[in-house]
C-alpha cells in the first residue's frame, strides 16, 4: 500500500504547476476544472465523469483528451504555455515532454519532465516577435495605403474608360458609315471598270496567242544559256576546290591564301553551290540535261500559256544575271591566283588548278548566232502587250495593303481578316483608284475602332479585376527576379516568362488564366497557364502567392514539379484596405454613382444595355 | 531512386523518346538478353537436351540414377576425411577430373564443393570470404565422429552412405557412382536429390585452341556478342550446372529479386502459369521492369526454399557469377525405388537446374526441418539481419528531387504542421554539384549543416544518395585520389580505368574488390571528409548493379579486369554489396564508439542484409505495381533479406489519390517504409491530396509508428534468429496447403495478419482468409473472427483490413509525437489476444537504438505471457547484469507500461492485482470505450517496462 501512496503522491506533483494552477490549463478554461462535490471532473465534452485526482495523472480517460490538459497522454489534447513577456500559445499535446523546446513555447513549461531543460526565452522571443509586428504593421499599413490608393486609381482609371469607350462607339458608328459609303461607290466603279477589263482581256488574248511562239523561242534559248553558264561555273568552283583540297599549305603561297580566303567567303555566301557542282560532276551530262529541263519547268514554263511562260523567263533571266557574277567572281579568284602564285613552290595541285583555268577561258563557246534576233522578237512580243494594257494582269496584282492589327482573342470570325481585299489596279481610271483606296482608307479607320472597342469593352466588362477593380492599374506591369541560371519575369494578369541569363532566350510560362482558389479563400494566388510546352512533360504553369506589401515584388521561384513553377511574391492587392479606406471608398463610390445618375438616368442597368447593343454591332 | 536516363545523354534521350512512343510503360526487351541470347546458357541447354534425348533412347525414365549423365565417380576414389566426403567425378569422354567435396556442418548442414582436381588456373574462389559469416573460416563442421560412411551394392552400382545427426532426426546422404547422384535423405526420405536428371555439367578451364589449331566446337566459348559489346572470353568456358530436386515438395520460393509470384513459376514444361525464360540472377538496372517474370532486376540472392506440409528445406547456390535456374514440376513414380525406402507412390517433385557461367561450385542444403530451423541455418551460414538504427524503421520522405535547403525544411515543417510523424527527408543526385558525389550544390544547399541541426532538432534524419560511379574530372578530389591510388575497375587490357557513362557522364569505379579501395571509400563518409555532413547524415546507395548507362545490359563488360585480375564476370552479382558494405564500414566508424549505419542498397546479394536496407527499386504508380510489391518483399525476406521495402505510391507516374491511400495503407507494413517519386512526377506529399485521403494516410502512418515497438522487437528477434520480418503464410502455417501459394496476405511477425486492399475499387470486397483453429482480432475494432474463417470484408478506403493472431501479445506506443526519437521515453501499451484457450504470449525489445551497447547488456528484453488471467513480464534468458544494463535500465526508469488492453476475455472482469518488485496494489478495470464486452483495459498498471511485474486479472 506503502508503494501506492507513493505513485499518488508522485501522480500529484504532476498535476499540478509550480504556481499552484491546473499545469498546461488554458486560463479560460479554468473554471471547468474544479472537481464537484463527489470529488469528479467531468470531461469538457460532458460524455464521462472521472475521479478529479485524474486530471493530468499521464493517463488519458477522457475520450475528447480533455482530463490531461498537462500531459502528452492523449493524442489530440492541448497544452497551454503562458509565455510570459510573449503571446501565450496552445500547442498539441503531443509536443508535452517530447524532449523538444518548441520555438511556440517559449517558456519552456512544456518539457517539465523530458530531462530537456528548456530555458525560457519568451522575452527574447517577444521582442523579436513585437519587431517583427511592428514591421508588418507597417508593411501592411503601407499596403493597405497603397491598396486604397490603387481603388481610387482605378475608379478613375474605369470612367476614364468607360468615357474613352462611349466616345469610341461614336467614332465607330461614324466610321461604319464612312466605311459603307466607300464601299458602295468602291463596288459601282469596280463594276464598270471589270466591264472594261472583260473587253481588254479578249483582245489580250488573242495577241497572246499571236506571240506565244517568240517566248518559247526565246526561253529555250535561256535555258540553253543556263545550262551552259551553270556548267562553266561548276568548272571555276571544281578548279578552286580542288586548290583548297589539294594544296600544300607548307608553302605558305600568299597568292594562294588570297584565293582560299576569297573562295572561302564565296563558298560562305553560297553554301550550296560547291555541293551541287560536286553532284552534277557525278551526274553526266545527259541525265545533267534532263534534270536541268525538270527544273526549268518547275520555274513555271507552260508552252501553252503566255503568262507563265513570261515568268518563267523572269526567272531564268534572273538566274542567267545570278551565275554570270558568280562566274565573274570565280574567275577573278582564279585569275589572280594565275597571276600572282609563287611559281617556284612547285604546288602541283595549284599549277594544275591553272593550267584548267586557262583551258576554261580557251572553251568559252560564244553565244548562239541567233540568239540576238530572238531576244528582239520576244521583247517585241511582250512590248506590244504591254502597250494594250498599262498595267499587269489582273491576277499579278501586288499585295494588298496590310490588314490592321487585331489582337488574336478576336481573329477568329472577324470580319475584317477574312475579307479577301481586291487588287489596286492602278487604272487608268483614276477614280476608281481613288474609291479603292478610300475604301481601305474606311476599313481600316473601321477596324481599328472596332478592336479598341472591342479590347475595351472586355477590359470593362470581361476581366476579373478583383474587388474594386484594384489591378486595374496594376494590369501589366511586370517585375523581375534574377536567380543566377535564370530571371524570371512576372506581368501582373498577364504572363510570366523565363529568361535565360546566358543568352537571353526567352521561355513562355504561361499567360494569366485567372485567380486560384486553392485553399484559403482570403490567399491571393494568381495562375498562368498554357505556357511553352515541356519535353516529357506538361505545358509549363507558374502560380503566383501574393503577400502583401506596397509595391510588387518576386520573393523566390521554384519549381518543385517538372516545369510547374511557383513564385511567392508581394504586392498590395494582397493587403487589408487601410483603416478607413474602405468607408472612404464607399462614399467615393457612392458620390459617382450620384454623379453618373445625374449624367444617365439608366444607370443600374447600364452596362448590361450596353452590352446588347455592342452585341448587335 | 530509379532509372533517370533521360537527362543522361543524348543517346539515352533518343532510347526515352522512343519510349515514349510506347503505349504505356514497358522494359525494353532488346537491351536485356534472353537466356537464348547467352552462350553458356545454351550449351547446358543442348548438354541437358541431349541428356534428356539419350535416357529417353535407352528407354529410360528421367529420374534418379536412370538418366544418361556422363559423369560418374572414378572407382576407390571416395574417403571420409573427417567432416568431409571426397570423390573425384569425372566426365565419360573428356577425362577431366573434378574433386567434389561434401563437408557436413553442424546443423545437419551438407556443402559441396566441386572444381578441377588440378585446375589450369585458378578459379573465382573469393565469393565465400565475402559472403560467408567470417568469410567461412569459422564454420561449425560436425565432429568427425558423428558421421559413418558405409559403401554397398544395389542393383550392381556402389553408394556411399554417409549417416550423420542433426538436433533432431537421423539423416543421411547417398552418393552413386554411375552416374554421379547425391541424395540428402530426411525423415527416410530422399528429399534434395543433385544430378537426378543428369544434367551436371561441368566445363573444365582449357587452353585457347591456336589460331590455326583446332578449333573448339562449342558455342560462344572464346567470344560472344550482345548486340554491339563483344565479351572476349580471355579465360574461355568455365560454367557450370546442376539439377536440384526436391522430392515430394510442389513449392519452391526464394531467389530474389523477380517481379514474380510468391511461389516460383515453372519456366520448362509449359503448364499452367508457366515462363517461357528461366529465373534470372544477374543484377540489372531494368528501366521500367515487366512484372510477372523471370527477368533479372537489381538484385540477387541464390538461395531456394521449398516447403511441404512436413518440413521446409533450403538451398543456397554460392556463387556471384551470372545464374540461370530452370524450374519444372513433375510427378514421379520411381523416385524412392532406387532404395526401396518407400512405396511407389506418386510424388510431386520441383526440379531446378542451375547454370552458373564462372566460380567454384559451392553449395550448401539446408535440411530444415521448420521453417525456424532453417533460417537458423542459413544465418549460421551468412549472418543474421542486424539491429539496424531505431529511426530506420520509422517513415522516410523521398523524392527526385527535393529542391534546395528551402524545399527540405518546408516539407519537414509541412509534415510536421499535419502532424504527420516522420523519421528522415532524402536527397537525389541534383543535390549534388555535378554528380559529383560527397559534394553539394552550394547555391541549392548553402549551408547543409546548418539544415541538418534544424531537422534533428525535432528529432528528424537526412539521407544523400551517394552512387558508385565518380565522375572523371581531375579536379574533383574524390576521383583523383582514386585515380591516383590505382583505386578504378580496370579495361579489358587491364591497362587503364574502365571508363562508362551515367548520371556525371565520363566515369570510373571505384574497384571495391581491392581492400584498399573499400577501405579508402568507406573513410570518404567520415565526418571530416564529407563535407557538410554531419551524424544526422545517412547514405543511400544506388546504381550500384552497377549501373553503366553505355554498358552491356546497361550494365560493366563481363571481360573487364578486377583487383587480382579477376573478370567482372567472376564477381559481377556481389559488386553492389561490397559497396555497401564499405558505406556502412564508413558510416558506423565515423564516431566513436561506434554507431550503427543506415544504408539503403538497390543492388544486393546474400549477406547484403548484414550492411542495411535494400527496396525493389524503379517500380511505378498503378495497382499492379502495388500488387506485384507484395511477393517481392516477402521472396527477399524468404530469401534473408529482410528490411526491404518498395517505393510507396510507386516511382514511375502519378498515382491517383486513391492507389497513394491504398500504398501507404499497405507500405507501413513493409520492413522499409519510404515513399519516393520520379522527378518528372507531380508532387505527392501526403497532404497534397487533401481531405479524405490526407487523414487515411496520416491514419496509416501513425499505425507505424504505435507499433514501432513490435518491429523494433520483431527485428531483434530476426538478429538472433535469422527469422523474417513479414512472413508468408505458409512460414506460420506450414500445414495449412491451401495457403503456400498465398501471396496477397501475408504475416507480419507471428502476430499480425495484413490483408491489403489493392483494387482500385474501394467497393470491392475483400477475400480473407483466416487459417488454424484459432481467434482472430480485427487489430482497430477489435472484433473476434473464429478461425479457420473464409469470407469477403469490406473495405472502404478508411478501412484496413488487419488482424491480431489470437495467442499474441503486441507492445505499441501509443502517443502521437513527430519522430521515432521523440518516443523513446514513451510509455508502453499491451495488446493481449487472448487465444481460444486462454493464453497468450509476446516479447518487448528496448535499447537506445543507435549505439552497439546492446552487445554490453544494455537492453531490456521481456518475455511476456499471459496464462490463467495473469500477465507476467520476465527477462529474457539473455539479460545479464552488467554496467551497462544498468546504466540503461536507469535512462529508461520512467519508461512504465501505461495500459494493458486485454482482447477477448469470455468472462467479464473488474479487478487487478499487480505484483512488481514483490509489492502488491490494485487496479480498477476500465471498460469504458470500447464497445465490446470482451475487451478490457487495466488502467495504468504503471510497471516499469524493465520490472519483473506481473497482473492478476479477477
């Protein structure tokens, strides 16, 4: 029995602190922690009575854990630090003499039987924490001011818009109405002009037909030109290679490191030609012939059609100027490497490299004797097409002038994109050239106020600006964060990009799909989505914290999942409305909606009606 | 870790966008070879073929003595030299002879021992000293005198009798001479029968055959190919092979490491089930592995056991070189005729055939006869599971990669902040600058210590992955004091270091095989070479297969030069222990006195556990996966390898809350309990997936850590007596033959039956089945089950299904803290499951779970029963006094058993009487809440857990 008393008596000291209270007792609980008459505690949750010397005994009765608020006996349970000189702290039971100082607890009082001593350290926690309080009270009263401010901005910044809007909508009507007068008379002038174009077609026609055979002649006789020309220059570039293969770089002949250097910047210039010459080399002739027919008919060459014969012949013409430089070039390298190379170095592959240069000026085959009479027939020919019709054919028009820029949320079933813009003629007729251009003069003035209307009425209407419009000022602007391999680049609902450091490429993050409503309701988390797309992985995504601060900042990034970035940053939409902000901005509110009541009677219903009748647009 | 080739090199970036090509996750067969694709392989093939051609010429059955082997024993060859049979065998036409040696052991032990009477050169014989309990020198022979070899006639044949005794029964081994047989004959029956069927084959070392000489016929001697490697075969053949039956028994287990069933697979014959590949040992990095095959993966332990209603028996294949085992069942009529021991019934036999390509024979049958008798043997043979650190049982947080020194302490604060309890956070290669092992990444860890004393502070560990594989860069110290020592595996010439690729790029190896090397690697963990480590730091060691990413198999060339110049092929299966065994060298000397290691191995073989733990390796989150983890944790645990686990929620994928609910459900129940992720994987921390699942999780880690008690207690048992941890059925019920092939099940200790729930659907029942005329307990409701019982449970995704064997105490600790540390001081709980006659029966291991006092005495180890309604703690038989028991008993004199709860009393009881220290005081029952008449609590006994103490219920 001795034994008995002696565990009771040790099971008593626990129950009690030093200071005589209930150890680990919440004070505001303290008045359900008396025993009853019948000397009982009844567990706080009311299922059970137990013997009060029960309470904090290290044994857990109470289903709810409520008899052991000074022990780790029940998992669940609380254990209350009065840390003086700090804010007191409840922390789980389970932290009761587990041999840890809990940072929480500051004074200790939690580990009264681990064998840890615990110092207390409330009053240096205290005053660390009250610093650290102070400065978040300042920080958020900077915020909150900033915040406020931000609201007020943004009230003007959406009647600075809406007005901007109305008066958008008037212009646009205006330029409606322009446009579709232009149009009219734009449609009335092309008729009559197509009417002429019919006619002059049918005499075009028939001369084409007439002529037809002067181009055919004459582009033979081109593709003749080539072929020879390609081949001569094909017998310079074989020449040089050879020099650059074969020569013997111990000599150390400046003429010929002339000639490699200028050939080496040829061969930059024309990467392809040395491969080709090498395997047209290979070919032979015939099949070379052949090809060279192929190709000349993939320029476009139909015997049967004038227009694309005269293309065709642009092009080789074009092509024959092209090699003829070339072979101008090539020749000049070798002329002077024949001029200039040291004759005594016995460099066998640049003596041949010459003696073949001197067999290519020897077989330079002169052009063929009627060469000249053809020519005069073929530009006889197309002059006197010309003469008809002062202008191209109609089918090669030059480009139409450039749509306007439209964001590409509203590309799609725009009007304005898709519609197929008609050839400037540059007519004779004045007038109609006149109506052309005043048409596209009308579209695009339609255009554009479209889309700015457009982007303004989803600004306005569309965007989640948050509460009171705060990130309306804020919308785009972007801030930065340098972390060694990378910058990472954040625009307030915008988009969030990674820049490499080393060579300043730039990865799409993501672009802003809206605010995430993970967890707490209160947390201001912002998501960007559908950025560039991973290698075996997902589309990258950067998700942003917000805390608050004054002005918009980027605390860390990382990227705890392949290409799913998460940044903790600041900014102060993320702060509490400064004391008094929110009744200031109340009544501001409240002013204007007086104000815009004097200007639009309708008001309640405004913005929807408007919406209607933009719709209808 | 995990197979990460994918950042590795642009040749491993082009293997993984073709994978990616693939439908789902799949291995890429054509890295691996198939047994065709492997020359010796095929020549045992055609040798056993031919043989089986051959007896069925003569008309001849397969079976014992009757077959057409070629080897037979040279006449007067055969003496007892003390402990040890010798024979010379010697093959028909070649003439080579062989010195076979069979030893007796103590424990009824029999060892074979068999390479050339006069090799031509030395064979690959150092497997034994680093395999073996002292490297075998301190074998327990049986005394010469208890043995007696008599020789006599049958049917025109000599055998030898060798008669020997065991603790329990007589047993003997019968040899023949024509052909060459032996039989291990149990209870009068011959049970492990080697050369049955006639294929030993034994390919003696030759000289090259000259240039313009003769050339040498077989297969793929002197050279083969594997898709582009070439192995040269400098040494030519030297394999080796040997059928193994096993009379009378239809199941066989053991050899890990396959992605298999429990119980092994036919892989010849066809049959229901049955592999067309036989069972492979050749530990291999295998990205993405099949499940439910044969092929080879990280590890490789050659030991089989196979068990019948009557005994179990063992046998353990010593050799490190590349193995095949071919398994076939057959029924066969004629065995037993031979020496007319019994009738001619039909008994079901497992064949295996076992085909090594280089070494010394050497095995070793293990005759049981229980399944506790056998583990015995087997860690008499390759040492028991040590007490690993108490902390290591607890619950490891890993993934690829955390971050930085920020992401480690925010998970470490998450965790505790959900107060979920946790024993270590892990760190993959990015923390590393470059790969480059023993270092960090100073701008991701600025200040590891300073990170460690923030986790230790609540009682939390850190492991670094620290691969084998040293990046060449001159300017990295580890690599050039290796280089500079000579320390780097060898090329085929021998001539400069053996150069791979893997994660660094450009690497070497450090060759541990040289003494010198291991010893220096080990010093590289001490705490003044690893820079920013601290004793809160742990090592994981992966890769270690080794791993070559530009290597055969994605592995070293076999033809690659060793310490010694042995061939890579020699020793290629123990490669990855000896790693692991000069870390944990490293690790436990790095204080003084020492402190037990904690490493994690992926590659491993026999003797492996003696160095820490091992986990299935790169497996993937599906419920398949989930599924398969079950056979192979208790196949390394059949096979000695106990404190493994696999990787919770699955490596590869991203598992859907539910499969994570279902892992963790089922992954407390592993030896090892880490969760571990692949790096392109979504993050899956437990509370990322919220409510409900968040609290299953948190349910199932705590369940862990209030029984940290029975495990730590269980892994005591298993260092004494070589027992697995979790156990399959058929371990604890060996005469229940409906359950040898149970692998969906299984037993944790002797008490616990885990049911898992592995279906996707949280609705669909359950099949249990609860064996022995005995009660069971659901282990949360405590509800009682009369078994045998076999019905479907419901398990919903808060439900486990988990069951207390009636007869069974179970300590737990049952106050929530946030590490195992902060729970050494922690009172006790009892659990007694009382059986259907009244009693029960449990133990309790305490000691300060990190020193090697224990060895002193300073532990407390109670013996527990509770008989006649009285529950009595004694100390075990091995409790000494000594200075530092008490000095231990002193740091745990406020450590009190703090509740009793007693399970499935039929009668009502409302007092106890507690006698401790010869003073007696009572104690009120408490029945309130629990809902079960048969339940009752003893409300705070308050015995001190190292008391003599016992309860009287009344």
């Amino acid at each position: 029995m001795l034994a008995r008393y002696t565990l009771l008596a040790l099971l008593f000291g626990t129950v009690l602190a030093k200071s005589g209270a209930i150890r680990g007792l919440d004070p505001q609980l303290a008045s359900k922690y008396k025993a009853d008459a019948a000397g009982n505690f009844t567990c706080l949750d009311g299922k059970q009575k137990i013997p009060f010397s029960q309470v904090n005994d290290d044994y857990c009765d109470c289903a709810d854990g409520s008899d052991e608020p000074g022990t780790s006996a029940c998992n669940g349970g609380t254990f209350y630090c009065a840390n003086h000189g700090h804010i007191p702290a409840r922390i789980s039971s389970s932290k009761v003499n587990d041999g840890v100082c809990d940072l929480e607890c500051c004074d200790g009082s939690d580990e009264y039987d681990s064998g840890v001593q615990c110092p207390d350290r409330c009053a240096e926690v205290g005053r660390l924490a009250q610093a650290e309080a102070k400065r978040r009270v300042l920080v958020e009263g900077a915020g909150g001011r900033r915040r406020a401010e931000l609201v007020r901005q943004a009230r003007g910044l959406r009647k600075t818009k809406r007005d901007e809007l109305a008066r958008k909508e008037l212009k646009l009507a205006d330029a409606t109405a322009a446009f579709d007068k232009a149009e009219a008379v734009k449609i009335e002038l092309e008729e009559k002009e197509a009417a002429r174009v019919r006619e002059r077609s049918d005499r075009q026609t028939e001369l084409r037909d007439q002529r037809l055979p002067d181009l055919i002649a004459y582009r033979r006789v081109l593709a003749a030109d080539l072929h020879r020309l390609r081949a001569r220059r094909d017998s310079l570039l074989l020449l040089l290679r050879s020099v650059r293969v074969g020569h013997n770089p111990e000599f150390n002949d400046e003429a010929v490191a002339q000639m490699l250097a200028d050939y080496a910047a040829f061969v930059d210039n024309h990467a392809d030609l040395e491969p080709e010459a090498l395997e047209r080399a290979d070919e032979g002739s015939k099949a070379r012939a052949e090809r060279e027919l192929q190709m000349d008919e993939s320029n476009g060459a139909d015997d049967a059609d004038f227009d694309r014969c005269r293309t065709a012949i642009d092009i080789s013409a074009n092509e024959r100027d092209s090699i003829s430089d070339d072979i101008a070039a090539l020749s000049a390298m070798l002329q002077a490497l024949r001029d200039g190379y040291n004759k005594n170095y016995h460099d066998l592959q640049v003596k041949a490299a010459v003696v073949g240069f001197a067999d290519y000026e020897a077989n330079d085959d002169s052009k063929p004797s009627d060469s000249d009479e053809i020519f005069r027939r073929f530009v006889e020919a197309t002059a006197a097409l010309d003469a008809l019709v002062d202008s191209p054919p109609v089918m090669m028009a030059p480009a139409p002038p450039v749509a306007p820029p439209i964001p590409h949320s509203m590309a799609k079933g725009n009007e304005y994109v898709q519609s197929v813009p008609e050839p400037d003629t540059n007519s004779s007729d004045k007038e109609l050239a006149d109506a052309r251009s005043a048409y596209w003069t009308a579209q695009t003035e339609k255009g554009t106020l479209t889309n700015e209307v457009s982007l303004l009425k989803s600004l306005l209407h569309d965007t989640d600006l948050g509460p009171d419009d705060v990130y309306l000022p804020l919308k785009g602007e972007c801030v930065s964060l340098d972390t060694g391999e990378y910058t990472y680049e954040v625009c307030i609902l915008d988009r969030a990009t990674q820049i490499s450091n080393k060579d300043q490429s730039r990865t799409n993050l993501g672009s802003f799909t809206g605010f995430s409503s993970i967890g707490d309701e209160k947390a201001v988390v912002h998501k960007y989505q559908n950025g560039a797309k991973c290698w075996n992985g997902p589309e990258r995504s950067l998700t942003a914290h917000f805390v608050c601060a004054e002005n918009i900042s980027i605390a860390s990034i990382t990227e705890p999942e392949k290409c799913e970035y998460v940044a903790q940053m600041a900014g102060p939409f993320a702060c509490e409305p400064a004391e008094g902000a929110a009744e200031e901005a109340a009544e501001e509110a409240a002013e204007e909606a007086a104000e815009d009541a004097v200007e639009e009677p309708v008001e309640p219903v405004e913005e929807d009606h408007r919406r209607i009748v933009h719709d209808e647009l | 870790m995990k197979l990460k080739r994918s950042t590795a090199s642009l040749l491993y970036l082009a293997a993984t966008v073709s994978l990616l090509a693939q439908v789902g996750l799949a291995v890429k067969q054509e890295d691996f070879k198939t047994s065709e694709q492997v020359a010796f392989y095929r020549r045992h093939r055609a040798f056993a073929d031919g043989v089986a051609k051959e007896s069925q010429l003569l008309g001849k059955s397969v079976s014992a003595s009757q077959t057409a082997s070629p080897y037979s024993v040279l006449q007067d060859s055969v003496y007892l030299d003390g402990h040890t049979l010798v024979a010379s065998v010697q093959h028909g036409t070649d003439k080579v002879p062989l010195k076979l040696k069979v030893s007796f052991l103590d424990k009824g032990i029999v060892r074979i021992r068999g390479q050339e009477a006069d090799p031509l050169k030395p064979r690959f014989d150092d497997t034994q000293k680093l395999v073996l309990r002292d490297g075998g020198a301190n074998l327990k022979y049986a005394s010469a005198g208890s043995l007696q070899l008599t020789s006599e006639a049958v049917n025109g044949e000599t055998v030898h009798i060798v008669s020997f005794r065991d603790a329990n029964n007589t047993a003997s081994l019968r040899m023949t001479e024509r052909p060459w047989t032996v039989e291990y004959v149990l209870n009068n029956k011959p049970s492990i029968l080697l050369n049955s069927k006639g294929l030993f084959h034994f390919e003696h070392l030759r000289e090259k055959p000259g240039a313009d000489g003769e050339v040498d016929g077989a297969d793929g001697a002197w050279e083969e190919t594997f898709r582009s490697w070439t192995d040269t075969k400098p040494r030519g053949p030297e394999s080796f092979g040997l059928d193994i039956s096993f009379s009378g028994y239809e199941h066989v287990y053991g050899i890990p490491e396959h992605a298999s069933s429990l119980s092994l697979k036919s892989t010849r014959g066809g049959g229901k089930d049955a592999y067309s590949q036989p069972y492979r040992l050749y530990n291999l990095d295998v990205f993405e592995h099949d499940l439910d095959s044969p092929m080879a993966l990280y590890g490789s332990i050659p030991f089989m056991v196979a068990h019948n209603a009557e005994s179990t028996v063992g046998v353990f294949w010593l050799n490190a070189a590349e193995t095949w085992i071919d398994v076939t069942r057959e029924k066969s009529s004629t065995l037993g005729n031979l020496f007319r021991l019994g009738t001619a019934s039909k008994e079901p036999t497992v064949s295996t055939h076992w085909i090594s390509e280089s070494g010394v024979m050497d095995i070793f049958l293990l005759p049981g006869p229980s399944a506790a008798d056998l583990y015995r043997q087997y860690a008499e043979l390759v040492e028991q599971t040590p007490l690993p650190r108490e902390f290591a049982l607890g619950y490891h947080q890993c993934r690829w990669n955390y971050l930085d020194q920020a992401d480690v302490l925010a998970v470490n604060d998450k965790l505790q902040e959900h107060a979920i309890p946790y024993d270590v956070i892990w760190l993959d290669i990015e923390h590393t600058d470059g790969k480059r092992y023993f270092t960090w990444d100073s701008g991701k860890f600025p200040d590891p210590v300073a990170m460690q004393k923030k986790l230790a502070y609540n009682g939390h560990q850190l492991v670094t992955v620290v691969d084998p594989h040293i990046k060449r860069d001159t300017e990295y110290r580890i690599w050039k004091e290796a280089n500079d020592n000579g320390y780097f595996v060898k090329n085929k010439e021998g001539t400069d270091n053996f150069q791979g690729w893997c994660w660094p790029g450009d690497s070497n190896w450090v060759d541990y095989l040289n003494p010198d090397a291991a010893s220096w690697i080990s010093s590289q963990f001490h705490l003044d070479k690893y820079n920013g480590s601290t004793p809160n730091l742990f090592v994981w060691n992966d890769m270690n297969e080794p791993s070559v990413f530009n290597g055969p198999e994605i592995s070293m060339d076999k033809d690659i030069k060793h310490y010694g110049g042995w061939e890579h092929r020699d020793l290629h299966n123990i490669f990855g222990m000896l790693y692991h065994k000069a870390t944990a060298d490293g690790l436990r000397t790095r204080e003084s006195p020492d402190k037990r290691p904690f490493v994690l191995s992926r590659a491993y073989f026999a003797g492996s556990q003696r160095y820490g733990a091992v986990w299935t390796g790169d497996n993937a989150a599906n419920w398949e996966h989930l599924r398969a983890s079950i056979p192979m944790v208790l196949s390394n645990n059949v096979a000695g390898m106990h404190f493994v686990g696999a990787d919770v929620g699955g490596f590869f994928g991203n598992p859907t809350p539910e499969l994570m609910t279902r892992w963790y459900q089922l992954g407390i129940w592993y030896p090892f309990f880490r969760a571990h992720a692949h790096i392109d994987t979504k993050r899956r921390e437990p509370w990322v997936f919220g409510e409900p699942y968040l609290s299953h999780i948190r349910n199932a880690i705590r369940e862990r850590y209030r029984l940290l008690p029975y495990w730590y207690t269980l892994f005591r048992e298993a260092s004494l007596t070589g027992m697995p941890l979790v156990r399959p059925m058929w371990m604890e019920f060996p005469k229940e033959t409906s359950m040898f092939s149970e692998d969906s099940s299984f037993m944790v200790g002797s008490a616990i039956l885990v049911v898992p729930a592995t279906d996707a659907d949280a609705n669909q029942p359950i099949d249990v089945r609860l064996p022995t005329q005995e009660n069971w307990y659901d282990i949360h409701s405590h509800a009682t089950y009369i078994a045998p019982l076999k019905r479907q449970f419901a398990s919903d995704l808060a439900t486990t299904l988990v069951f207390a064997r009636g007869g069974s105490i179970i300590p737990t600790r049952e106050r929530q803290r946030g590490s195992s540390e902060l729970m050494r001081r922690d009172p006790i709980t009892l659990y007694v499951y009382v059986s259907r006659t009244g009693t029960a029966t449990g133990s309790l291991y305490l000691d300060d779970g990190e020193t090697y006092s224990y060895q002193n005495g300073a532990f407390i180890e109670r013996e527990l029963s509770f008989e006649n309604a009285t529950l009595t703690s004694r100390p075990s038989p091995r409790t000494k006094l000594s200075p530092e028991q008490l000095e231990f008993l002193k740091a745990m004199s406020k450590v009190r058993v703090e509740r009793v709860v007693i399970v499935g009393m039929r009668n009502p009881l409302t007092k106890a009487v507690v006698v401790e220290n010869g003073q007696t005081r009572d104690i009120e029952l408490a029945y309130a809440g629990s809902k079960l008449d048969s339940e009752c609590t003893i409300r705070d006994p308050a015995v001190l857990v190292g008391n003599d103490w016992e309860i009287t219920l009344s």
